[in-house]
C-alpha cells in the first residue's frame, strides 16, 4: 500500500518536471513570428510564378535585342490613301515618245479623243531628214520616201500647181526668201518655184514655235509678189526673221525685197489662207507641193545650230504634231494643227483661191 503511493508520487514529480521543462524552452526559444504577407509569397502560386518569369524575359527581348523580332503586335503605320486609278491609253492615243516637258509645247499626251485626228496621212509626203531633227520622234512622213540630206521638213502630197495652203495655227509672219529660179533637171531647163515664208507661232498651246513654208508660187502677204521670176540663189530677194536647219537671223530688205510689199508683222488665224502651193521639176515631170518646217524652243541645246538661237529644235511634223481637217465651224482640241490645205469638203470663198488674192 505504501510502495503504490510512493510509486504514484514519483509518477507525478517526473510529469510535473518535464511540465517545466517544455515550459521553460517556451520561454527561452519564443517562437519567430511570419507576416502574412510574407507567407504569401513564400508559397506562391504557379501560374503567378510563371508570369513572373516570363515577364521580365519579354522586356529584355524588347529593349536589348532589337534582331529578335517581339511577340507583340508591331506598331501599325495609317494606311496610305487610295489611289485614283489613270486610265490606260490605247495604242491610238500614246504620247508623242521623246518629246521633252521642258518643250515650248502645251501638249505631251494626246487629245480627249481621237476622233478626226490624224485622218489625212496618206497625204503626208517625204519627212524631214531624221538626222537632223533633234527633239521629238526622228521618222516621219510617207514610208519609204528617204529624204535628201538636211531636209528640214516634211511635204504634203494635197496640192496641184496653186492651190491654197492654209495656216495650221495663228501666227504672225515674220520674214520671207525667194529663192525660186529657172533649174536643169534632165538636160531641161524649167522654172523651180521656192517662196518660203517665215511664221512665228501666235497660239498659246506653242509658244515660241516657228514654222516655215517653202515651195510656194506666190503668196496673199507679199502684195507686190512677181510670180515666177528667176532670182540668184546667191542673193535671193529675202527680209525679216530667216530660220534654217543649221541656224537663225536676221535681214534688212536684200535685192528687190522692198518691191515685194511683205506684210510683215501681219497675223493670220489657223486655217485662214497664207500661199499658193509651187511646181518644181523632177525626173517624172512637173511635181506640185508645199513644204513645212517646225522649230520648237526646249531648254536644250540644239548641236546643229551655228548661228542665232540655239534652243530651237526641228521636229518631225508628221509625228511630232497632232492634225485635224479644217472648217469653220470644226472644234480643235488643245495643240491640234489644222491640215495645211482644204480638205474634206471645206473651200476658201472663191476670191481667195485666185492666186493673184492679195491680202490689203
């Protein structure tokens, strides 16, 4: 009985001991207490930790590899307006290839319509010598017909011994040269006509632009004209402006000019009358025309010129201009010349197609 009560008494001191013990550790070694805060992020999320991770990886590609292309969408420009579609041009209506935009001509591309344009060409006779046109398209006039060397212009086959020759645009004249005289061709002798007249061009679609027309029998602007008189080729009667292939001046009344009463200075509209087309003699007989030379301003220096204004350019009339029949009451589109000669149904009043009609 004694010995079970001591034994309980020893049971109960050791628990009461090991009681202050664990008490006793408590208060030595207190417990390291962990905000909440920090215990979320010691045990994170793993899709949170992966957008971590990836994040910074992302920034890095962006700003300190600029070769590797970014993940995100790239920064899109504003989209450029939407064009005007240009209408394509037929085969027809092709511009005039190698005329310059520097040129004196208004016109590059042809006109709104090609109707009535260009209808007239089998009339077109030899082109000017292709060597020598320097702006514009080289060939021109009737396929085939090689011109003579230095030939500066083109004929049209649209004429029989005096008949009127027409004005392609407004112009003024500004000069003539009488080179007609009596000529041997074939061991026979006969009378060459050569009245050339000199226009400046008095239209505003070109400025600038001379024409000459040469072969003629006489001419309504040199009233005291003698037809058919046979001058000296080394002094020809000649005055005012004179315009060659090779050159450009100026004339006081030479010879007998003054007797030929130019009306210098005199402006004529498109398809009013300007001369009576010339006869020359030729290997098949008596050969009936009118001759025509264009020289058109451009920035350009043309080589062939020696003398005077060496910014005028020869062109090929057959190509380089745009032709359209006249009558009075036609519609021109811009830069379109008048046929040089009555075609078409369309006659000068009966007055004017006398070759001895002299303007007053």
């Amino acid at each position: 009985m004694k010995q079970k009560g001591f034994s309980q008494i020893i049971l109960l001191g050791f628990v009461t001991a090991l009681v202050l013990v664990g008490v006793g550790i408590f208060f030595l070694f207190p417990e390291e207490k962990i905000p909440f805060s920090d215990k979320t992020t010691q045990i994170p999320n793993p899709e949170t930790q992966l957008e971590l991770q990836q994040e910074p990886a992302l920034v890095v590609v962006q700003t300190t590899t600029p070769s590797v292309a970014p993940t995100s969408k790239p920064k899109q420009n504003p989209p450029p307006p939407t064009p005007i579609p240009t209408p394509i041009p037929t085969p027809s209506q092709l511009p005039i290839l190698g005329v310059s935009k520097t040129s004196a001509s208004a016109i590059i591309s042809p006109p709104p319509s090609m109707v009535g344009i260009n209808t007239h060409t089998e009339l077109y006779g030899t082109g000017a010598d292709p060597d020598i046109i320097t702006l514009g398209p080289k060939v021109g006039g009737h396929p085939g017909w090689e011109p003579y060397q230095y030939k500066p212009g083109m004929s049209f086959e649209a004429y029989k011994d005096g008949s009127p020759v027409l004005a392609p645009f407004d112009m003024v004249l500004v000069g003539f040269r009488d080179t007609s005289t009596q000529v041997v061709s074939g061991g026979i002798s006969a009378h060459s006509d050569d009245v050339k007249l000199f226009f400046k061009s008095a239209s505003p679609d070109w400025p600038g632009v001379y024409m000459t027309v040469y072969h003629l029998l006489t001419s309504p602007l040199l009233t005291g004209h003698t037809q058919r008189a046979s001058n000296d080729l080394m002094a020809p009667p000649a005055q005012g402006f004179q315009i060659f292939w090779d050159g450009t001046y100026t004339l006081p009344p030479q010879g007998n000019a003054a007797s030929y009463g130019a009306l210098i200075g005199h402006k004529v509209k498109r398809g009013e009358l300007i001369g009576f087309a010339g006869t020359v003699p030729s290997p098949k007989g008596s050969h009936s025309f009118a001759g025509f030379y264009f020289d058109v301003p451009d920035i350009s220096v043309n080589p062939n010129i020696k003398n005077g204004n060496k910014n005028l350019h020869l062109v090929q009339p057959g190509s380089f201009f745009y032709w359209k029949s006249y009558s009075p009451d036609a519609t021109f589109p811009s830069g379109v010349l008048a046929y040089p000669f009555e075609i078409d149904g369309y006659q000068l009043p009966a007055e004017q197609r006398d070759v001895n009609f002299k303007y007053k």
